[in-house]
C-alpha cells in the first residue's frame, strides 16, 4: 500500500510539473528581434534552472579565446547577445583582460545549442568598446558594459538559428530607468553554466525564472552600487538560486506579449553562488541606449571627446586638440598626430633606436626617469621631437651635452626612489619657430603640501607613448603614438600597496581591474592630468610589474630637499646635482620649475 501511494505522488508531481511549464509563441519571421528559432518552454518550478529548447534563444552567443590560461582559444569565457550583424554585447569584466594580448583568437560562437556543436558559426573579434566610465571596484562593478565588433557580419537574413537581441525602449527621463524592469518581473536567465553552484561550465544551454527585486530590499542593498545603472534579481525565499560566475555577460530577458526584451545583462554576485544574502546584479540596458547608439548605429565611427587646449597656454598644449574616444578602445588608441607635442623620443645616437620617452620641461631641458639614462653616456643619447610618428623622416633632433640624476636615485636597489632625471640640449629648442614642440606644464604646488594627496585618489590621467601595445617578450612597440586612460589609485589599495614603497616620491596609476597602462618603452614619458584649459604633467612611468597588469604602473614624485649640495659630476657628462631638484623637483610627480640652472 506504501508503495502504492509512493507511486501516485510520484505520478501527482510529475503531472504537476508539466503541467506548470510555459510556453511562449514567438513568430521569428514577422518579428526583428526577440525571437529564436524554436518556441520557448519554461518550467517555472525549476529553481535550479533546466535546459533549454534547442536554438529557442538565438540571440545569445558564446564567448570565447584564453581566459582560462590552459593555451586553449575555443574555451567558453562570457556570453553575450547580437545587437546587429557586426556587434555583440557583453560585460565589460568579460573583455578589459583582453587588452594586453591580440584579438587574433578571439571569437564569438553563434547559431549553438551545445557548447561542443561541431558546427557552429564563427567570427573573429576585431574590436573591444568598453564603457569609458566602467571601474572594477574591490566588491562591485560600475559600468559594466561592453560592445565587440565582428570582423565579418552575421548573416541574420539567411540563416534562422541567428537572431537579434530586443533593447529596452528609449524612456522619456533618465530616471524612469530604475522602474525597468519593475519590482516582481518575471524574467529569464540564459547561459551555459550550471545555475545552482556555477563551479561547472555544462554543455547544453541553460535557462532559470527569476524575480526583478528593489533595490531597497536588504539582500539587494547589501548588493548594488547604482540603482539606475543597475538592477537586482532572483529569489527572495532561497539561497539557491540565480546566475553564478561564468554566466558573465549572460542575457536577462522578459516577455512582452509577442517577443523576448533584453532588460540587462549578468554582472557580479556577491558572496557564494547564490548566497541568501545578497543578490546578483545586472548591468541595466535602459539606461545605456545612447551609448550604445553612439557605438553601433553613429555610420561604425568611434564618438570622441574633445580637449580644447588654451593654445595661448604657454605650457601643456599641443599642436592639435586630444581627442579620446568615448569608449576603452582595448590596448589604448593612436593619439592624434602633434596632440602631445610635449613629448620627446629618447634614443640611441648611433642606432636610433628609441628606448624611452621624455618631456620637453623649456627650451634646453627634457625630463625623463633615471633609469633610462644612467647606463648612458650623454654622448650616445639624442632627442627626437615634434613627431608622431617615432621613425619620422623629419624630426626635430638635439644631442645631450648634460644628464643630471637625481640624488637620491641608485641604480643599484630594486625599490626605485627617486627615479627622475634632466638632460640638457647642446642646442634649445626655438618654440617660435616650429609649432610641432612645446612645453610640458608642471604643478604649481605652495609648500608645504601633502604631496601623496596630489594629485587626488581617482583622478582620470593620461599616459602617452610609443610603447608595446601588449605584453610580449618581443617588440611590438608601435611606430605612431598612442595614448590610454589610466586612473591614479589610493595607496593603500592591494593592488598599489604591494608594488610602491615610497608614497611621497612614487604613486600608482593604471585601471582597478586587470587594466590599460603603459609598457616596455613608456619608461620615462609623461602622465598628465585635464586643467580644464590646458594638461598638466603630474608623473613619470618608472616601473611597472608587467605590462599594463593589475600590478599598476608606478609613477614617481620626487619630494624637494630640504638641503642643497653642490653638484657632483661624474664621467660622461653625469652630475648627481642637489641643486638642481631643490630648485623645485616635486612634479608630485615631479613638480619642476623651469628656472634650473
């Protein structure tokens, strides 16, 4: 009898779940988006999430090149969504760790079910568009959004296993944003990883109801950071349940009626997988439709941003006005040519050989960092100026006749203080003459001064160079300048804190996560700050662990002496010069007045 009733609940609960799936009717051919090959079941009941119907979401895309350090390029790493036939969106924390290495292997799998399809549709990545306000922060991620362009369309007209993603409609406030999706939503979750504990990485797609909750809710206020950027969702009576890491970039969607709108994408989680805690975050699509245009629909040109210069600006001006695009271009971007007319070429006099960057600090002086030059005569260094283009047939050339090092600078110790130094032209540059060169500005700081507060924790800066493009044990350095977007990070963060040793001569500048800076080459060039009118040098790239790695690259600010001495020279053309870094060395990052000797 006990086996009996056994056997009728058993029959009672699976009737009860078939009869709670849901299906939903979508019409791929009448429609433009929203709509995969095959209808859509769901099963409600599935906390834990279930396999989908093969090609019923059409729309998403696997993600995939090196991101599990194994030398395999096919590995699954982040999902994403078709916007068009040429680009996919995705998370940004998907793609920022591509920028130290090509896009070669980088590609999207298309038109899949399986993981393992043993024919799915591949195109190559060719471009990275990160948000340019996206920051990976210790416990939570900003801006989380990112856009890669194909080298090669999509053929969505032809083959139906493609289909568009729908984006959220323009809404008529900013605001209006945070009821997008509204508290209580259904809505769905697609991706490949396994939903109830994200450690396995399955091989059919994977589908999971959960619930848009308010950001006042305590399991997500534990969680968010920016309510109208950012939305959370899943269950509020379990604690298993929800996307979990390598559902990175992951489609959220809801059914509107007739079609499948994408209101997000899978950001961070908190915690565990799933932890009752704390809620996953996704990145909200309604209040990126601008930026999205801008990067998909303006005629496939990158929008820009501006800096008009103060051309009258005696100082931290170039010849043209720097323009950024306002997206992380992966790997920076080539600077606009005679942008940065304050940067020198440092190179070898009798090969040409460029190996490091400099400023112009006047007429008769170039500031560098001293580990560039203390191995070198003066005699063998030159300065090329006024070129984009390192290899320039026409440059503006001037011999050294001077190197003074700083002081306090040993060549001998790994820890890098005091890791600046002057050369002196045999000829000075004629400014009036030849547009293409002017000054570097340094900061005009009233002693005293707390230097490690200058300039402040979180200051957008710019480093310039003509360093490798990636990290590489060869050469890769490229011919025409090129500048990248850098933030200065607190001292005492992990990421700083383990590579400075001195916070009042050196200080960290590159991205919170795995992010731009400079590489082999840059050693020496500038990294400036925006005046409003005008840039301002505040740093030096001394040293980096890596390239462009988390590690950061670290400028250096020399503190001025409180003492001076005479100067010291030493042979070829050397001097170990007390006086010259009183005369004001602290750029705070070296603040240089111009009145040297």
């Amino acid at each position: 009898m006990n086996y009996r009733l056994k056997d009728i609940v058993l029959i009672a609960l699976f009737i009860g779940s078939v009869s709670a799936k849901i299906y939903y009717e979508c019409i791929q051919e009448a429609l433009s988006c929203g709509c995969g090959y095959h209808d859509v079941v769901i099963n409600p009941l599935y906390v834990d999430g279930e396999e989908a119907i093969p090609f019923s979401w059409s729309m998403i895309v696997s993600l995939r090149y090196n991101c599990s350090q194994n030398g395999s390029s096919i590995h699954h790493c982040c999902s994403g969504t078709i916007i068009t036939d040429s680009y996919i969106l995705t998370a940004a924390h998907c793609v920022n760790r591509l920028q130290n290495s090509s896009l070669e292997n980088v590609t999207i799998a298309a038109g899949i079910h399986q993981l393992s399809d043993e024919r799915p549709i591949i195109r190559n990545v060719d471009k990275i568009f990160i948000h340019p306000n996206y920051l990976e922060m210790a416990d939570n991620l900003i801006h989380d959004i990112a856009i890669v362009h194909l080298s090669e369309p999509l053929d969505l007209g032809m083959n139906l296993y493609l289909a568009r993603t729908c984006r959220p409609p323009r809404l008529e406030r900013p605001e209006d944003a945070m009821d997008y999706p509204s508290n209580g939503t259904t809505l769905i979750v697609t991706g490949w990883d396994h939903f109830s504990d994200g450690n396995d990485v399955l091989d059919e797609l994977q589908q999971v109801t959960i619930y848009s909750i308010h950001h006042n809710q305590s399991t997500c206020a534990n969680t968010i950071h920016n309510n109208l950027m950012q939305f959370c969702a899943g269950i509020y009576d379990s604690s298993n349940n929800g996307p979990c890491f390598g559902d990175s970039g992951a489609p959220i969607f809801r059914w509107i009626g007739n079609r499948w709108e994408q209101m997000g994408l899978v950001s961070y989680a908190k915690g565990s997988c799933g932890s009752p805690d704390y809620q996953t975050v996704f990145t909200r699509l309604a209040s990126y439709n601008n930026w999205i245009d801008l990067i998909v629909f303006d005629n496939n040109t990158r929008p820009t941003v501006t800096y008009r210069c103060d051309k009258y600006s005696s100082c931290g001006c170039g010849y043209n006005d720097v323009e950024f695009t306002s997206s992380r271009i992966v790997g920076g971007e080539e600077a606009v040519p005679y942008s940065w007319s304050m940067m020198v070429s440092i190179r070898d006099r009798f090969t040409n050989n460029h190996f490091c960057g400099g400023s112009i600090l006047s007429d008769s002086y170039i500031l560098t960092a001293a580990h560039c030059v203390d191995d070198k005569p003066s005699t063998r260094i030159q300065i090329a100026a006024g070129i984009h283009n390192k290899y320039y047939s026409y440059p503006v050339i001037r011999e050294v006749d001077q190197i003074y090092i700083h002081p306090g600078w040993s060549s001998l110790s790994s820890e890098h203080r005091n890791d600046i130094a002057i050369l002196h032209l045999a000829q000075p540059f004629d400014f009036t003459i030849n547009l293409l060169i002017k000054q570097t500005c340094v900061p005009n700081v009233t002693l005293p001064t707390h230097v490690q507060d200058y300039p402040p924790n979180g200051t957008r800066l710019v480093a310039i160079g003509w360093g490798n493009i990636n990290s590489s044990l060869y050469d890769n350095s490229s011919n025409n300048l090129h500048q990248v977007q850098i933030f200065l990070i607190d001292n005492t963060d992990p990421i700083c804190n383990k590579s400075i040793l001195d916070i009042e001569t050196q200080f960290c500048a590159a991205l919170y996560e795995d992010g731009k800076g400079t590489c082999q080459g840059d050693d020496g060039g500038p990294i400036l700050q925006w005046l409003g009118n005008r840039w301002e040098q505040v740093g030096i790239t001394s040293y980096s662990e890596g390239c462009s790695l988390a590690d950061s690259t670290i400028g250096i600010r020399p503190r001025p002496p409180t003492t001076t001495s005479p100067p010291t020279t030493t042979s070829d053309g050397k001097k170990n010069d007390q006086n010259i870094f009183a005369i004001g060395i602290f750029l705070l990052c070296f603040t240089i007045q111009v009145t040297l000797i």
